[in-house]
C-alpha cells in the first residue's frame, strides 16, 4: 500500500497534480494561491504563484494593475510619483503638479533647485541678472517693471549720481542746486567744512559756509569791520560804498541808532543831525 501524499489544505491527493512545497507542507496550486497569495490592490484579485508580483510600499499589485492613474501607462520599468496614494508616471505628475520656468518655458521638475518671486518660478540657472546676464542665485536683487537686477547693475543703471564725485547714491544723500549729492562731498569751497543741514549760501555756483561767505565775499561793516551777510533775515544799511550793520548804524559821536532817520555825513564819520548842527 503506497504513502499518502496530501494537499496540507483540501487534504486532496496530489500525484499526478502540480504542486507547491512549504515549510508547512504541499500544497495544490488552488489552495497555496487561497492561502498565501496577496490581495491586488488595484483589482482585488488574488495575484497567483505564477503571476509577476510588484509591490510598493504596502500594497501589491499585478505587473498589468501597475500603471499610472492618469494615464494608465505601465509602471513596471519606469520611475514613478506617488501623490495622495495615487500613482504617477513622471510626465503626468509634471503636468499636473510642477510649474513652468518663466524664463525658458520648460517644466521645472519636483526636486530640482529652483527659485520663487510673485507667483513665478525659475530654474535656478535661468533667474538671470537682467543687466549682467549673471545668476542671481542667493544674492539681492531689485525689480523693476518685469526685470530683475543684481543690486550693482541697478546702481549702474537705476540710481541718482553725486554731483561731484559722480558715484551712485545709495542711501540717503541731500539735493543742492536740484542735483543729488553724497552728504560726504557737499563740502564748504573754502574750508571743507560739511555743509549737510547746516546754514550756506553760494558764489558762482560753489558753495560757502556763512564764516568763509562773510570773509571772502561780503561786505564789511564800516564801523565794526565785521562780514556783513544778509543769511537769515539780516539788515544792513549802504551809503555811497560804505556799508553797517543795522545794529551798527549809529551817530559817531553820542551813538543814537540812525537807523529810519535823517543823518549827516562828515568825512568817515556819520552824525544824527543834532551833532551834526553842533558843529566840531
């Protein structure tokens, strides 16, 4: 009488029969299947022994199941996304989930260095400087009107020139004559002293602090000697080429103020008419 030789599942004989050997013991093709077999996740067939399984992650399917969801391409031999359970050949995840670079107008692909500004997006070696044509890269840069420039050749292009040094501004600055000019190089002509929020005025277009003003060009007062300069309001009395002071305008002998009142000249001297009338 010859030995048994059971299927470990149906108990069923398995000469003559196609079957599976286990740790466990044989099994018929039918009840290894029923019994080991995984589950597709796309079709929720069983996927037999003798069907190439492909698995990703958790999930198992049949080598026809894998395939994108959009596109229904096979997956089996191509790089694939994975994208809220869904899978997706490159090109449709591309489509659906990458930008276009604003530069070339080619798809800028998930993972690759890019760069972002108000709603666009760069390769990074297609965010060029619009002046050098260099790589912005990490550095500043400035817009302007749809451009983007490196901050050097925005300076270059963009920004205000000292009136005497000829260098761009690039922060601060004071106007003189409607022309910008550093606060560093809007010096007195005479001692260089800074003139940036002081009181100046100007001769022959250079300009003068009110001290080298008063004594290089003004008039001097013929009683004190003194600059007469007319900066903040000041008054002053001419007569014939002799100049004062308002302060200063007064009878050489007993000093009342002739300042609105009749006078009387007597050599370099001015008298108030009652000394005048006096005599020497």
């Amino acid at each position: 009488m010859s030995e048994s030789f059971d299927c470990a599942k149906c108990s069923e004989s398995l000469y003559g029969r196609k079957y599976i050997q286990t740790d466990s013991g044989p099994y018929c093709v039918p009840c290894y299947d029923n019994t080991f077999a995984n589950t597709c996740a796309e079709c929720q067939q069983l996927i037999g022994h003798d069907s190439r399984e492909l698995f990703y992650e958790d999930r198992h399917f049949h080598e026809g199941c894998f395939r994108c969801c959009r596109c229904q391409r096979s997956l089996a031999d191509e790089p694939f996304t994975c994208q809220d359970s869904e899978l997706l050949c490159n090109d449709c995840y591309c489509s659906a989930f990458s930008s276009q670079c604003s530069a070339c107008g080619e798809t800028v692909m998930p993972g690759s260095r890019k760069l972002e500004y108000g709603g666009q997006t760069w390769h990074e070696h297609c965010f060029l400087c619009s002046g050098c044509e260099q790589p912005l890269g990490s550095r500043s840069f400035v817009p302007d009107k749809g451009a983007h420039y490196c901050v050097p050749c925005y300076e270059n292009k963009f920004a205000p020139r000292c009136a005497r040094c000829s260098k761009t501004l690039t922060q601060g600055g004071v106007t003189y004559r409607d022309q910008p000019w550093h606060r560093e190089c809007l010096v007195c002509t005479g001692c260089q002293t800074p003139l940036a929020g002081q009181q100046f005025t100007s001769r022959d277009e250079d300009p003068y602090c009110v001290a080298c003003f008063g004594e290089l060009f003004a008039p001097k007062c013929s009683s004190c000697k003194r600059p007469i300069v007319g900066l903040g309001g000041g008054k002053y009395v001419s007569f014939e080429d002799r100049h004062w002071h308002h302060n200063c305008f007064s009878c050489s002998r007993c000093s009342t103020s002739l300042v609105g009142q009749g006078f009387v000249p007597d050599g370099d001297q001015v008298l108030c008419q009652g000394c005048g009338q006096a005599g020497p």
